[in-house]
C-alpha cells in the first residue's frame, strides 16, 4: 500500500513540475493541478494512515524489513512533502502563465478577425453572382472558401474555449458563422446549378414515354426546396432566379407529361394531341427536349382536355365491360320440382328477384354512359345494342316466369287422372304443351347462363306460342270450375284449388273432408262403408246423422255431392217426423235425450211450445199462468238431468235446450203482463219467431209476424244456441222481414258484440246455410 502511494505521489509532482511553452501546455498543467488537488484529501488519509500502522509497529516491538522503513522514510515521506510544495509553486506558475497567454489569445483572436473580414469580402467577388458564370469555375472558388472559413471557425473555437478555462472573458468573433454560414449556402446553391444542370441534360434526350415521373417529380421537389432557401437567403441573387427558371420550366411539363403518358389515349385521342401541338409526339424519338421546344406548356390546357375525355370514355368503356361480364356470367337458379304424380322430375326456374335487379341496375348503368357527354359515338352504340339485349331479357324473363308459373298450375291440375277424364281435350293439348316446356327447361338447365340462353335460342316467340296455350287453357279451366259451380252453387264457397282437389279426389269422400266445412257448415266428417259408399255424415262435436241407405260416391264429385245434400236434408225430414211423435209418448227430458239430432230436438220443442202457447191465446191470457209454471217445471227437470251421467252430444243437447226454455219463460213473463183479450193475432204474439208442422207438406215452418219460412234442413249439427235478449228479438224480426223483401240487412255496432253471431243463430234457427267472409274491395260477384 505504500508503494501505491508513493508512486501515485511521484506521478503527481511529475505532472505539477511539467514545463509551460504554449496555451496548451498551459491548459494541462491547469488541469493537472485541479486533479491533484481533488485527490489531496485521499492522499493525506492514507499517509495518515501508514504513518499511524508504523508506529504502532515500531513501540510493539515487532521485527519490519529494512526495504519498508527505507522506502517510507526515504521515498514517500519526502515525496509527500515534495508534493505539497509542487502544488503551492503550481498554483503561482499558473496566475503568471494565465496573464503570459492571454494576451498571445487576443493577439490571435485578433488575426483571425481580419482574415475572416477578408474571406468575407473574397465571398462576394462578381463571378460567384455571375449567372453565366461555369459552375465547375465557382464550385471550385467556393469550395477553397469553405475549408478556410472551416479553419476559422475551428481555431475561434478552439481560442475561446481556452478563455473560458482560463477564466478569462470569452471574446466571440460574431461574424464567424455568419460568413461560415454564407459561403456553405453559396456553395450550396451552385453545387444545385451544376447538378441540375446534370439531370436536365440527361432528361432532355430521354424520349418522355420512358421517363420516370416519380423520380421526376422526387428530383423537382427537392430542387424547389433547394430554391425556397436560396431565395431566403439571398433574396434578388441572379443565380437563384436562373435556377428557380430551370426548375420552373420542368416543373410546369411534368402535369403535361402525365397527361401525355396516360394509359387511357387510345389513337385517335393522339391524333388531336398532335393536331394541337402540330408535331407528332407519337414516336420513340420525341423527347422531353423536344416537348420544350414545341413549348407544350402554352397548349396543357388542351392537352389536358384530351386527356381527361380519354379518361372519362376509358371509365364508360370500363363500366359497358363489366356489364358486359356480369351478363355473361349470371346464371339461372334451378330448383327440382316433382309433378304431382311424384314420377315426373323437372328443374324449374327458381327465384328471379336477384336477376331482376341486377337487370335494373344494369339499366341505370347504361342510361348513365349513354346520357354522359364523354360518350362518344362508337360506345353509344355499344351501349344501345346493350339496352336491346337487356330490354329482350326483361322481357323474355317476365314471359317466362309466367309460362311457367301456369305451366306449374295446369301440372298440377291435369296430372290427375279424375280431371283429365272430365275433360279429355283440355288434358290432351296440355300433354303437348308439357313436353315442349320440359324440353325448354331442360335446354336452360345445361346451359343456365341468362344471356346465353335468351339471346342465342329465339326463347321469346317460343315462349308466346307458349303463353298462348297456356292462357287458352286456362280460360277453358275456369270455364269448366265455373260450369261445376252453377251445377252445385255450394262449390262457389270454394277457391279454385279447393275445388280442383276435390274434382282430382271425387272418388275418395274422405280425402275431401278438408272442404266439408267450407260445403257444409255442420259436416265435418263422411262416414263410409268398405265401397266408399256414404252412410252417414258427423259434426264437428261428434253427432253422426245416419242414412238410411249408402249414398254412393262412384259418379263425379259434383253429383254426388248434389245427392248428399238431398240425402242430408231427406233424412232430417223423415227424422223430424219421428222426432215429433216421439216428443209426445215421453217426458221432456228423457225425449231431449233421445237419439234425434240436437237441432230437431230444438224445433220440435219450439214447435210445441208455440202450438200449446198459441192455443191458451184463444181464450185470452188468463191460462198463460199455467203454462209459465209447467215450463218453469220442464226446467227444473232438464237441470236435474244434468247431474246425471251423460255423453258430450247429451249434455250439449241439455244446455241448449236449457237455453232455449229460458227464452220461452222470459216471452211468458211478457205475455202474461198484456192485456187480457190478447189472442194469437196480436203483434205481441205475432212479433215471436214460431216454428209450426205444416202436416200437408209434412214440414217444419217458421212464421215471423206475417212472414213464412220453410225450415231449410240444413245439418247443423249439436251446435249451441245464443241466448236471446230482446235487442237478439228485434235483429231477427228486421232480418226477417228483409229476406222476404228481397233485401239485405246491415248490423251496424262495436267489434265483438256479437252481430255476426246473432245472424248464424238466426240461420241455425230457420236451418238455412249461412256463409261468413271478409268484405273487401276484392270481393267480386265470382
């Protein structure tokens, strides 16, 4: 450690005895001293502390090497002291050679202001303003310029760092990066003219086809920069103004020159370029050069309209072509449809809602090239012959569509055998026509393409002769539906596909039970026997009416359906018949639960009723009393039997004879509060819808005031019964009377308080038909 020491001290008196011969040698020894002098306090701490270890060995008595105690003795005691002293001379070496040197640094300082002064003015010497000047001559000048003005400005640094360090004041020559800054710019803006210069030449031999607008464009911004900071910096300067000059007259023929090279001129847009100019600039050999020297800037305005009408008529071209190719590639969607005989397979034209509007969209495509004033004559004609084409695809399409939509609606009508054996003429012109449509779609679904197949197969007369056919059968159809409906006049409650099912299935009774409701509103079900022969017919809540012979079903539907409603009827007036006798050998409710149907069971009460009322009115309506308190009796009796055990067409049978019962009661209750001499003639009486056995005709008639009706026996069924109020009353008394005089009723009065109701329960009463439907202004007389 001692000898760390001591050669670290040696180092250190070595550096502050150093001899001074120059300002740098003077800055050493200063930053030599300023070292030494931090690291002092390290210095005496370790003397310290060797010193104190010594000692301590020495009066412990301990043995040390003799080269130990000699070096600290006589190398770092000495040395140590030696450095103290190297430090205080140092110091007064450094306040004399501070005041020696800087006067040598103003003297310098000094010389180099004069000789900057004189660069300055050797900046400015006429040949560098010269715009005619050789660049190569200039650039040489300035380059000289700027390395001197370099060394100025390295040895002003260098001098004015040595003042700061020295603590002196810092003396800046202020004009130093001025006039550096001034030569570098000159310099600059010549380089600039000689390299311009370069590019220009080498532009003007390059035919304007190949050059390259980008670097072009690159080398021209760059220079415009180069002569934004020359005009800055010598504003007026004739050197700047001739460079701004050349770059101007490139920079106004490049918009020129992207015009001339746009991909879009086709020849006869060139024949107009060179008709303006007045040269041909069509050839390899035409040059940028050359572009100058016909002074094509004085004509880009025109050049520049050319250009833009061959954009524009490339733009409309474009637009026709992909048209063009949106057509060629559109296809039909085929679906698979199976006759109705699932023997036959076809593909058939499916959906066509996209292929429509694309051909709108086409359409306002070409509208809009054809309206453009860019279009010239060769693509309107293009245009037009698309708007031909398109206009016979819609045409053929919407054609199409409608051949094959009756084509699909007479498929399906004359593929039943029982239709085509009703109308063998209709069935066999159809059978041609269905071969030649198959064929047609099996052409398109080979080759599905739209265009293709429309344009280049004569589709459209095909497709008319077609929809001729088709229109002629048509007609002859509804013809035929029609003649079936005035034979039968229930069949006009059904649509026309209704009523074909049922002709296609009239050997089939219960394939047609679907459309019994719509025939007859208390048929839901036919009852057959192993010959499809009828036996009888069941309501919807299940009351089957028995014939009384099978009904058979081996002619057309509409003949037998003639004779299923004569046996219907038949069988309610032999049954009504029974229905009566039976009434009078049993008690009311015993006879209610019979097996007569509900609706006989109801007109034959109400014919006794009115019959044992009417004849209590004779003697006035003193007996009347009497009759309230047997039906109030006949009440109780039919409440009584609903406790028992009884089927759903019983208990069904039971509630609406209830219902009934009680409107007899509530009409006692009225007549009975009238004067005395009421007899049946008056209209308290005659105001009561009465049903009467006419035993002539042996039938059921319903009297209304003056009005007579024949019961209608109509099945109805087990249905319910509404119960009648006295506004129910007067309904039925003002339809009554309107049916006799040939005219209509219209209840009038909110949605669901039962004016439709109380019209059908009116009908049930009188067993008439009675149909329901919307009214709309589609409803029509057919």
């Amino acid at each position: 450690k001692n000898q760390v020491l001591l050669e670290e001290l040696q180092q250190g008196v070595k550096q502050l005895t150093a001899e001074v011969h120059s300002i740098d040698g003077l800055a050493e020894l200063i930053k030599n001293h300023e070292a030494v002098f931090s690291k002092m306090e390290s210095y005496e701490q370790s003397y310290n502390l060797i010193s104190d270890y010594l000692t301590f060995i020495e009066k412990e008595g301990i043995e040390q090497a003799p080269d130990d105690v000699a070096g600290w003795v006589h190398g770092t005691v000495p040395t140590f002291r030696r450095m103290k002293t190297s430090l205080t001379e140092a110091e007064e070496r450094r306040e004399e050679f501070t005041a020696k040197f800087s006067e040598v640094i103003d003297q310098d300082l000094s010389e180099l202001g004069t000789r900057l002064n004189e660069l300055q003015q050797k900046a400015n010497v006429a040949i560098i303003y010269d715009e005619d000047a050789d660049p190569a001559e200039v650039i040489a000048v300035m380059e000289d310029l700027a390395e001197q003005a370099q060394e100025i400005q390295k040895a002003e640094r260098r001098l004015c760092n040595h003042q700061d360090f020295f603590g002196l004041d810092v003396t800046r020559l202020t004009k130093v990066v001025t006039v550096g800054k001034d030569i570098a710019d000159k310099l600059r803006l010549w380089r600039a003219v000689s390299e311009w210069m370069e590019v220009t030449q080498a532009w003007a031999t390059t035919p304007y086809c190949s050059a390259s607008q980008q670097e072009m464009t690159n080398e021209i911004n760059g220079y415009t920069k180069t002569v934004n900071q020359g005009t800055r910096s010598f504003p007026g300067n004739p050197v700047v103004l001739k460079l701004r000059t050349m770059v101007d007259e490139y920079k106004l023929i490049l918009p020129i020159l992207t015009q001339l090279t746009n991909p879009n001129l086709q020849e006869h847009h060139f024949e107009k370029i060179n008709e303006i100019i007045g040269s041909n600039v069509t050839t390899d050999t035409c040059t940028l050069g050359t572009l100058l020297e016909l002074q094509i800037v004085d004509v880009k305005e025109e050049i520049q309209v050319v250009s833009l009408t061959a954009s524009q008529e490339a733009e409309l071209e474009g637009q026709l072509a992909g048209i063009a190719k949106t057509w060629q590639e559109v296809e039909f969607t085929m679906v698979v449809h199976k006759d109705s005989g699932g023997k036959n397979k076809a593909q058939v034209i499916g959906a066509l809602e996209p292929i429509i509007l694309m051909l709108d969209d086409s359409n306002i495509a070409l509208t809009t090239i054809i309206t453009s004033r860019h279009c010239e004559a060769r693509l309107k004609e293009k245009a037009a012959a698309w708007v031909s084409s398109l206009k016979t695809i819609g045409t053929t399409l919407e054609m199409w569509m409608e051949c094959q939509k009756n084509w699909l609606y007479l498929e399906s009508v004359y593929s039943h055998s029982d239709i085509s054996r009703q109308w063998p003429t209709d069935a066999r012109i159809f059978a041609t026509t269905d071969k030649d449509m198959r064929a047609r779609l099996k052409k398109v679904a080979e080759s599905p393409y739209v265009h293709r197949s429309i344009m280049t197969h004569n589709i459209f007369s095909n497709l008319q002769s077609l929809a001729s056919t088709f229109e002629m059968l048509l007609n002859s159809l509804n013809k035929n539906l029609d003649e079936r409906r005035i034979v039968f006049p229930r069949f006009y409650f059904l649509s026309d596909a209704d009523l074909i099912h049922l002709i296609s299935h009239s050997k089939e009774p219960q394939s047609i039970t679907r459309h019994l409701k719509s025939l007859f509103e208390g048929i839901t079900k036919l009852h057959t026997d192993d010959d499809e022969s009828i036996v009888g017919v069941e309501s919807a809540e299940g009351e089957v009416l028995t014939f009384a012979k099978p009904l058979h079903t081996k002619k057309e539907a509409h003949r037998w359906m003639e004779k299923l409603e004569e046996t219907v009827s038949a069988t309610l007036k032999k049954r009504a018949r029974e229905c009566i006798v039976a009434s009078s050998d049993a008690e009311l409710d015993s006879w209610a639960l019979g097996p007569h149907p509900v609706q006989l069971v109801l007109a034959v009460r109400s014919m006794v009723w009115c019959q044992r009322v009417e004849e209590t009115l004779t003697n006035g309506t003193i007996g009347l009393g009497e009759v309230l308190l047997s039906c109030e009796g006949d009440l109780d009796g039919l409440a009584n039997a609903l406790t028992r055990e009884l089927t759903s067409i019983q208990r069904l049978a039971l509630t609406t004879l209830i219902t009934l019962e009680v409107h007899h009661k509530q009409i006692l209750n009225t007549l009975k509060d009238m004067p005395r001499d009421t007899d049946p003639m008056s209209f308290a009486w005659q105001r009561i819808l009465r049903t009467y056995w006419d035993e002539p005709s042996r039938s059921i008639d319903i009297l209304h005031l003056s009005h007579k009706y024949t019961y209608g026996y109509e099945y109805e069924g087990a249905a319910s019964r509404l119960v009648v109020t006295p506004l129910t009353d007067r309904i039925f008394l003002t339809i009554t009377a309107s049916l006799m005089h040939s005219m209509g009723t219209s209840l009038t009065g909110p949605a669901g308080t039962g004016k439709t109701e109380s019209v059908k329960d009116l009908a049930r009463t009188i067993a008439r038909q009675c149909v329901v439907y919307n009214c709309s202004p589609g409803v029509t007389c057919k």
